[in-house]
C-alpha cells in the first residue's frame, strides 16, 4: 500500500492571489495555486490534453487556463470546465503551515 507525505512546495508570498506557480518534485511537475479568497490548491502540472504547462496558463477565479488550446479546468476539483480539456485533472491535498504551503504526495 502506498504511503503519503508532505512535501514543502513554496513560501505563501511566492504566489499572488489569482494566480499559478510551478512546483517540480524528483520526476513530477505540480501547479500550485492561490485563489482569490488566499486558499492554496495543487494539481498535476501538465494539461490532461497535451502535455502544456498550466503554470504559464491564466487563472480566473477557480478555473486554470491551458495556454497553448485555451482548455479549462476547475483547479479546486480537478473538473474540465472547456474543450478540448475533458479527462480530469489530478489534484492534490494542501496545507498550509508558518507561511509555506505543503503539498501531500503518494510515495
């Protein structure tokens, strides 16, 4: 059976409300994001379409834009939300502790 940990993936003040960063970890690439309201949430970081960071895409209110076909995707549930995005986005438990936002991983 799988095992879970934490992993530190940045400080709050790394990430402006609204928006997206790039977190890389061993072999996996995550987006880690900030809404509106300053709550943090993680998904996989590639577009279930094509492989197309959604780091670089544009975050408005809950949904991540692909950058490179404009899908979209609810970033709080994983859900696509515009074609061609349609296979679920992976997303990930987050807490944040002493101003850094941890991410919880499967080992």
């Amino acid at each position: 059976m799988p095992t879970q940990e934490w992993i530190e993936a940045c400080e709050t003040e790394d990430i402006d409300a609204e928006d997206v960063i790039r977190f890389d970890f061993g072999n996996r690439t995550f987006a880690i994001y900030r809404s509106e309201k300053s709550e943090f949430f993680a998904t996989d970081g590639f577009c279930t379409h094509e492989k197309i960071h959604l780091a670089d895409g544009l975050v408005m209110g809950d949904v991540i834009e692909c950058p490179k076909h404009n899908g979209r995707f609810n970033y709080m549930t994983g859900e696509p939300k515009k074609k061609p995005a349609c296979k679920l986005l992976t997303t990930y438990p987050v807490k944040v502790e002493n101003g850094k936002v941890w991410i919880k991983l499967e080992a």
